[in-house]
C-alpha cells in the first residue's frame, strides 16, 4: 500500500466544491433561524468546523496527500424547513486535487451542526426519526494548467 506517486506531475491551480445536507425537524430549523440553540449558532460553527476539517484531510484519510491549500471557504444556510445545506470550496497550486478536503470540509460542518442540534432532534421514545446527513458530493472540480 502507498500513497499515489505524484513527483512527475506539475504544480497547478486546483479546486473543488463539494456540498451535503443534513435533514432536520422543522422545530429545530425553527431554532437554528432564531438563533435558540443553546450550543450557539450551528451555521456559524459548522463553517469554522469546515476550514479546520480541510486542513487535516491529510491526518485522517490515511492516503491522502498533505496539500498547501490557498483557500478554504464554507457556507452554511438553511435551504428547506427542514434541511441545512454545507458547502466547501478549496483552492490549492499543487500536484493533486483537492476534492477530498472539499468532501471532508463538508462532512465536517454537517457532522457539527449535528452535533450542536442533536438534543432537539429525539422523539418521545428517544430516537432520530427525522435526521439524517445525506447527499454529500463533489460538485465542481477545476484544474487549470
């Protein structure tokens, strides 16, 4: 096993967007709105949570490459009554693209928003029904040489 041989390849510019949903009650996007989540603002966590997800790519999917990114830029909204939408574009001048910190800076604000939501979400048997992170995917790439 080993990571992909890159060396002949020349550095360019590269980026990636990639984006995710996460599904949600209506209550708690009810919440999220009026900013009454007693964690603080998801949408404003889940980009912070986004950018330093990006830049440990490299840690946590063991193959990937350690990359020089330029920018990280993550957005957060409220796109439904019930679903929040994350998306991560990355930019990079290096020898491989960057889809896979874009896929891990959204995976990581969804994953956040998550977590600070989480208590609203059970029903009366303690359960998550209505949740549920799905969708996530690349949906721009661009190398430019």
């Amino acid at each position: 096993m080993a990571m992909v041989d890159v060396s002949g390849k020349a550095e360019v510019f590269r980026e990636a967007t990639a984006t995710g949903k996460i599904l949600l009650k209506p209550e708690t996007v009810n919440l999220i709105r009026e900013e009454k989540i007693a964690k603080g603002d998801p949408l404003y966590t889940a980009k912070i949570a986004g950018v330093l997800a990006a830049k440990k790519t490299s840690e946590l999917v063991p193959l990937c490459h350690p990359l020089p990114l330029t920018s990280v830029e993550v957005e957060a909204k409220i796109v439904e009554k019930t679903a929040v939408e994350v998306t991560a574009t990355v930019k990079t001048k290096a020898q491989t693209g960057v889809e896979m910190e874009a896929l891990t800076a959204a995976s990581a604000g969804l994953l956040t928003i998550w977590d600070m939501v989480k208590q609203y979400e059970k029903d009366a048997a303690g359960q998550y029904p209505n949740t549920m992170i799905e969708n996530i995917h690349v949906v721009r790439k661009l190398k430019q040489v």
